[in-house]
C-alpha cells in the first residue's frame, strides 16, 4: 500500500535551490494531513552533509543517493534512481519544485512509473486520502482542480515562491538513509558537456523576491538603466517582456511570460508592459503588482493592486530617490 509523502531536493554544484526548502515545507503541511512520514530525496555527490538541514523544515527522513553520476543534472540517470527508489518504497506523494529541471524530472518520472502528474501548481489539499492540486490553464485566466483517483503515487510539480517556507527549527532533525539503487552507464544517454554560468550574480528570476520589469514602453535597451537603479535601490532582480526581449533589449534569461519564465515575487513592478494575455500568464501569482504605464487603460491595471498612470522616466527615478531613504 501507498504510503508517505516524498519531496525531490534540487540541487546545483552542491547547493541547495531555494524551491527545495518551499517543496519540503509543503510537504510536511501534506503529510500532516495524511497522518504520514515525510521524506526528502536527495541526489548528488558527496552531498550527504546537506541533507541534515532537511530536517529544520519538517523532514522525517532523508534518503541519500549519492554517485559523482548524479553530480550533474541529467534527465536518465535522476530518473532511474528515483524510479527505483520509488518503486521499493511505495510513496504516496511526489512532490518536486516547478523549476526547469523539476518540470523536466517530473515529466519523465510520470511517464516511467506510468502514473499521473500536474505541472505548476499554486496551491494543494487533500480530499479522502488523496492529493488534490490547483494550478492555472489558458495562459492564468482559469484554475483547475485536479484529482489522482487512487493512482499512486500522486506526483505534483510546485510553482516557486508560491508556497509558505517553513522558518527552521534546529531542534528538530532527520533520519538519514543511504539509498540502495544502481546505476549503469548504458542508462544514461546523455551528458553534460559544458556549464555557462550566469557570472552577473544576480538572483534567478524564479526565485527573486522582487522584480522590477520593463516592455516595449522603455524604448530601448537604455533605457532599462532606470529600472535597474531601481532595482538595486530596492534589492530586486529585473525582468522583461517578450517584446523587450524580442527587440534584442535583454536576454531571454530576463524574459517573464508564457513563453519566458513563470515568477511569483512578493513585488512585481510592470514599467511600460501593456499586460498581454502571455506575460501575465508568466507573473499572476505575484503577491503584490505595481503597474506604471503612459495609458490608463493598460490590462495591466486590471491586474494590479497599485497603478500609476504616467511616463516611467518621471516616476521610476522618483521611485528610486524615495527608496534609497531607507536603504
């Protein structure tokens, strides 16, 4: 029988991602309600030391996987552990981050274990022993509420920046268990032959807490220099939409939409962005969004709890001024 709530721990050159602490903290609010044992999954080399630390945010158990294999991400040999680790165990729930390689695994998992999954959830419950997710379809106009029927496990991707953090409590620990499994070669059909990193150590725009974003009303690639003194005045990442991007404005990296980046920030400010179905597909989770824009009837405004009609290059730089009064 079906039994315990497992969460996927995200990790990047041995560093936890931020969503890990978000999915773990959920899970426990998961495994609550169900009266089980929450696990945390962790793949890696020489990794170990970091799965105590799962234990201040609610895990019970944390099962290690640990082979230089699984240093770097690659979609077959995660898949193949977790399918076996699975399949042995039994869970009831996964539940991993929705970030690219969290959508990427739970893709594949679903497909290998010939079970259900709901991509990019905003919000989970559970309704007679099974898990029940929210997550939004055409491009955020509708929710739907999804159901397993008694198909286990009941696999789930969380939308970054969306669930509570738990804070950590360091009286409270995990068991750590050396996961069993193997792994061959023949398995793992691809590589990773190179890493470009991001060198502007900026925080990922999946995970910021703030944003400040520019669309076609900036102009020009220049004139994104008001937004990222406000950025910085502000401790925020800055984004873009599809239109700035496409105008060779900023990188693709930056992009927020449907066809860009999905962010859930406590701050959103849009500068010059109309408010296209695709771009506020890619921010409607944001806590709170402020919209500047020269037209006052902007979808933008539709979807924001403050709006400022007005020229960005006036107000931007006020905004800027005022903040660095309680920097």
């Amino acid at each position: 029988m079906a039994q315990g709530v497992w969460t996927i721990a995200e990790q990047r050159e041995g560093e936890i991602r931020k969503v890990t602490y978000e999915v773990i903290s959920e899970g426990r609010r998961l495994a609550d309600a169900l009266g089980q044992e929450l696990t945390v999954v962790l793949l890696g080399s020489n990794i170990k030391e970091k799965a105590a630390e799962f234990g201040h945010y609610g895990a019970d158990k944390v099962i290690v996987a640990d082979d230089a294999r699984l240093e770097p991400y690659t979609t077959d040999a995660y898949v193949s552990v977790i399918s076996q680790l699975a399949k042995a165990d039994q869970p009831a729930v996964i539940l991993l981050g929705a970030s690219v390689q969290g959508k990427d695994l739970a893709a594949r998992l679903s497909a290998s274990l010939d079970v259900a999954m709901a991509q990019d959830c905003t919000a989970f419950s559970v309704e007679n022993g099974n898990l029940v997710a929210i997550r939004p379809i055409y491009a955020g106009k509708a929710y739907a509420k999804v159901t397993y029927e008694n198909s286990f496990p009941q696999i789930a991707t969380a939308r970054p920046n969306v669930m509570t953090m738990n804070a950590p409590d360091t009286s409270k620990t995990a068991q750590v268990i050396d996961a069993s499994f193997s792994l061959d070669d023949s398995q793992i059909k691809t590589r990773v032959v190179e890493v470009i990193k991001d060198e502007t150590g900026k925080v990922d725009l999946t995970e910021a807490d703030k944003i400040v974003a520019g669309g076609r009303g900036v102009k020009n690639a220049e004139g994104f220099k008001v937004l990222e003194d406000l950025a910085d005045a502000i401790g925020a990442s800055v984004g873009a939409s599809r239109s700035a991007v496409d105008e060779g404005w900023r990188g693709h990296a930056d992009q927020v939409g449907q066809t860009g980046k999905v962010v859930s920030p406590n701050l959103y400010i849009a500068c010059g962005i109309s408010g296209a179905i695709q771009h506020m597909a890619g921010m409607s989770t944001s806590k709170v969004v402020v919209a500047i824009n020269k037209d006052p009837d902007a979808a933008i405004f539709q979807k924001s709890d403050y709006g400022v009609v007005g020229d960005l290059f006036e107000l931007v730089p006020a905004l800027t001024e005022e903040a660095k009064k309680f920097a």
